[in-house]
C-alpha cells in the first residue's frame, strides 16, 4: 500500500528549529522524524510515499537527492577512502513521490491534491509525519480490511502533563486527574483510508473535521485504540524527550531494530 505523509506544515511550536527547517526534518537521533516515519512503514513492506509539501519543501527534496546511507548504517572504507563498501542500507527499494501541495494548505486538501498519485489502489494509509510509535501495523490493517469500512485511525491516550478538573458550579473542586490517566483518547494519525474517502471531502475541508464527521454520520469511520508507545514532536519539550530516550539506547519505535541505530 502506498503511504501518504503531511509534511507541509510551518511547525510553529517548534520554532527554535523549524525557523530554519521544516519540521518534518527536525532530528531524532542524527535522522529527521519524518526518516523514522518512513522507516517504520518500510519494516512493514510500506515502500511506496507520496510527501505532501509545502514549508521549506526544498530542504526535504535535497535531503533524499543528497542522502547519505552511511549515516545508519554499517561500511569499511579501503583505498584510502575511495571505495565504500555498505553493510545494508535505508532506501534502496523506497520509492518516493514529492508533490508540493502548498504553504497553508489544510490535511484534507494536501491529501486530494495527491490523489492522482494513488493510482488504481483501492486501499493507502495516511500519517502526519511527527508521530512515532511501536505499534505492530499489520494488526490495525487487519482489523480494518474485515471492517470493510471507509477511514479507520490510531486512538492514544495523550501524553501531555495536563490535569482534568471536575468541578462544581460552586466553583468546589470534586476531583482532579492527570490527563494521562483519564479516560480519554486522542487523535494519534496512522489513517487507513479507501478511495472512497475522496467522496467525503469537500472544497476547504480538513481531514478530521468535517469529513469525519459526514463518515461518522454513515457509520464507516473506525478507530483502533492503542495504549502502548506512541509520541507525537508537537513541541520543544517533546523534541527533549525523544532526544533524551534516543541518548538513553530506549527507541521503542526503532521496530525495524533490535538496537539502536
């Protein structure tokens, strides 16, 4: 199946990186979120991409024309370093459609703009392109072909250190509970879409608003809940904490690995 990932956006709460950067291409380790993404869809078999660009669209396009596999992954150089030989490599049989879909573009009109670039497929999957996790694909693909349902997404429980306050008219406090412990569940992408999908969105629509919404209506929206590893770089304080689990060796989205890169 082919995989579709947003990457236009300006990543504003990112700033002190994405100023000079797109934030799909802001680090993990010494490779860009948006590497990791692919890289855990390729472990899956999912080698076909289609970028959805718009901020600094250049600087993704010359990251893969000038990509270097010796970054992660094992060579010897002989000859006096003329001749490299690679142990493995990335993106050898990645296959990678860059389409410049706009600066301001929303979700859902990036993701008609590709459409012409999913060919016959009747089935693709979808992903913004700040989120990792460990999550084991095959089992929500699964789960949604038997559905036989339009959209299916990732539902994750939010990481964010938020408290939920239950509080009376009065103002008294009944509880307060860490969000993380709550019972609600949040958008974590990695859509499953059929073709269909494109009859749902309109003109000016953003994916998970009004098209959601006319599925829901007709029962064909679906979602899979997972509480294991999942983390979105929405902010500095995130970027922390993946720099801090990747310096650590603990990189549980590194699914293509046994350690880390």
């Amino acid at each position: 199946m082919k995989v579709v990932l947003f990457c236009g956006g300006m990543g504003m709460r990112l700033r002190d990186y994405s100023e000079t950067i797109p934030k799909p291409m802001v680090c993990v380790g010494h490779r860009p979120i948006l590497w990791n993404v692919m890289k855990y869809y390729a472990h899956f078999g999912h080698t076909e991409f289609i970028l959805c660009l718009g901020y600094r669209a250049d600087s993704i396009k010359n990251y893969f024309l000038n990509y270097t596999e010796c970054l992660s992954n094992d060579f010897t150089l002989t000859n006096g370093g003329k001749d490299l030989h690679l142990y493995h490599n990335d993106i050898s049989d990645w296959t990678i459609t860059f389409a410049d879909t706009g600066i301001t573009t929303n979700i859902g009109q990036r993701l008609r703009a590709v459409q012409k670039y999913l060919g016959d497929d009747e089935v693709f999957l979808a992903n913004y392109s700040d989120g990792l996790t460990d999550f084991h694909l095959p089992t929500m693909i699964d789960f949604f072909t038997e559905s036989q349902k339009t959209a299916c997404f990732m539902s994750v429980r939010p990481n964010q250190s938020f408290h939920i306050v239950n509080v009376a008219e009065s103002g008294l406090v009944n509880s307060i509970t860490g969000l993380e412990r709550s019972d609600i569940w949040v958008n974590g992408g990695y859509f499953i879409l059929r073709r269909n999908i494109f009859d749902y969105i309109k003109d000016g629509d953003e994916l998970v608003n009004e098209p959601f919404r006319r599925l829901i209506d007709k029962k064909e929206l679906l979602t899979y809940r997972y509480d294991g590893f999942w983390m979105s770089m929405d902010t500095f304080k995130d970027k922390q904490h993946l720099d801090d689990l990747y310096a650590k060796g603990t990189t549980p989205w590194e699914v293509w690995s046994t350690v880390g890169a």
